[in-house]
C-alpha cells in the first residue's frame, strides 16, 4: 500500500457540527492507475478528495502520498499541491480571477512561471478543451459546464502527477463530457494518475483501472471495475445499478449467446463475446 502513489489508511473526519463524514476510510491508488469513486450523495467523497491534498485533516487515521505520510505545515502543503490537483465539485469555488484567460493562468503566475510560457500552456490546455474563445470572458459570465471546464484547465495548466475530478462530467453536455474524458485519457497516457468521482455506473466500468465503493463514510468494495460491479449486494447498498454492458453480458452468457470467459469492458469487446449461431 505505501507503494502505491496515494493511500488512505483508516480515516476518519468529522464535520463541526458533529456529522462523520469518513469512518474509517482505507484504500489505494496504484501509480498511474485511474480510479473511480462512487457512492450516494452524502458519501463522503468529496471529503476524502479534501483529504487528498491536505485541504482537510483527518481527525484519525492517515493519507500517504508516494509512501510518506502527509505533513500539515505550509511549505510542505505547497510542495503536495503542486503535485496533486483537485478540481473542485462546485467550479465557483475554484474561479475568481477576472478573465478566464486570468483565471488559467493564475496558479502558474503565482509560482512565478515566466508570462510568455504561461500563455504557451494555457493556450495548449485551452485548445485541447475547446474553450480558447471564452479566454477574454469574465469568468461570472460563464454557464455552468464552461466554468466546470474552465476550471478544469486551471489544474491542468500546472501539470499535476495526480489529478482529481470531483463529478467531471456533472452538467456536461455529452460532446465536453467526452472531450473532458478524451484529455484525462490523454494525461493517463503520459503517466499522470487521477481520481475521478461520478454517479455514473457505466463511465466508471469502462473508464476506470480501480473502483472505490463508498457509502456513509465506509469503503463498501474496492477493486477491478469487474470485481466491484459483479457484487450486486454492494450495489445496491450503494443505490447503484449494475453497468449495461456488464449486465447485458451477463444475461447473454446466460443464455449461451456470448461467450462467460472474460467480461467486456467496452462495445468492442462485447461483440468480440458473442458467440454467432
Ligand atoms: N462543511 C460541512 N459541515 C457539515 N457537514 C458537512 C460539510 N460538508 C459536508 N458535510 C457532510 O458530510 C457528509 C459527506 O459529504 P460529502 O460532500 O463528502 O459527500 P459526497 O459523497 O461528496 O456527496 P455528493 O455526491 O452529494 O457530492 C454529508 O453528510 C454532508 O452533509
Ligand atoms: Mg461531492
């Protein structure tokens, strides 16, 4: 586990007003892995994602990162943040700045990145976004998904090893939510790691190395997104539906119609599975 590039290991927060928001909370993410975290609202998700970069202290337990437990102290928070990245749930709580042209570019500015390499990244980072015409907007004038995918952008322009989404794709349109998708792939490739949380069965079966089931503050499964989303009691504890592809399978197998040796993770392998009459 301390191998791994993250870990929480037995975490536990409380809210002010008494509310236990993460009872005891182990679990790990590999390096370079994709992992993706589901749970009813109220989970606890968000919270441990605060806990990823050191926004919040456990009360109990601890979070490693590349095996070292996190410090508290202003200097080595600095380091951490630099290297983890949180795009926040709600994306107003991430904009101030007055253009979103501003806005990008400000974590670069403020570690002292020279005006003409930030522009280099953020037109990089805007372009692989598709939200280059937006540069000269005020950031209040933006709708809901340009401010997401503004916001967005903000973490990627500082190049984090580990990246966090808290509901990426929540309030996409389909095209951005694929898009947003596209360049997390993109950054996988490069040998970043991420996190994402969603309420969607389907984009954590297919998209995910490693699934985090969490429901009240408690890990319910872990594991390969097949291992967790063939374990129908955890699902339902959860309020999750088992993802179409894996279900549709499922009952194919069943009924001699594809093959039950290796369940499919995307369309392609499914029709790979079905056995022709
Ligand atoms: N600042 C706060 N003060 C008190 N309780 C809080 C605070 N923030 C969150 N909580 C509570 O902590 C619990 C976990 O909340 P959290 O936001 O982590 O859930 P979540 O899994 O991210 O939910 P969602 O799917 O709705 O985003 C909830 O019961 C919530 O009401
Ligand atoms: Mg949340």
């Amino acid at each position: 586990m301390h191998s791994d590039l993250i870990a929480a290991e037995n975490l536990a927060y409380n809210y002010q007003d008494g509310t236990r928001a993460l009872d005891g909370v182990t679990l790990s993410l590999p390096h370079n892995a994709k992992a993706a975290i589901l749970g009813p609202n109220g989970a606890g998700k968000s919270t441990l994602f605060l806990h990823f970069n050191g926004l919040l202290r456990p009360h109990s337990g601890l979070v490693y990162y590349k095996g070292k437990a996190l410090q508290y102290h202003t200097k080595a928070l600095q380091v951490l943040r630099r290297e983890v990245g949180i795009v926040f749930q709600n994306p107003d709580n991430q904009l101030f700045s007055s253009s979103v042209f501003q806005d990008i570019s400000f974590g670069l500015m403020n570690q002292g990145c020279n005006p003409a390499e930030a522009r280099r990244r953020v037109e990089e980072v805007g372009s692989k976004l598709g939200i280059e015409p937006l540069f000269s907007k005020p950031t209040h004038f933006l709708s809901v998904g340009q401010k997401k995918m503004v916001a967005l952008a903000g973490v990627l322009v500082m190049e984090p090893e580990l990246i966090i989404c808290d509901e990426p794709t929540a309030g996409l349109d389909p095209g951005n939510a694929e898009r947003f998708m596209r360049v997390l792939d993109e950054l996988h490739r490069q040998g970043k790691a991420m996190v994402i949380s969603t309420h969607d069965v389907n984009l954590a079966y297919q998209w995910a190395d490693v699934v985090w089931l969490l429901n009240k503050g408690k890990v319910l499964a872990q594991g390969s997104p097949v291992e967790v989303f063939s374990q129908r009691e955890v699902l339902k504890a959860a309020r999750l539906e088992t993802p179409w592809l894996l279900e549709t399978w499922q009952e194919m197998a069943a009924l001699g119609l594809a093959s039950p040796n290796l369940p499919p993770r995307s369309k392609s392998q499914f029709r790979q599975t079905l056995i022709k009459p």
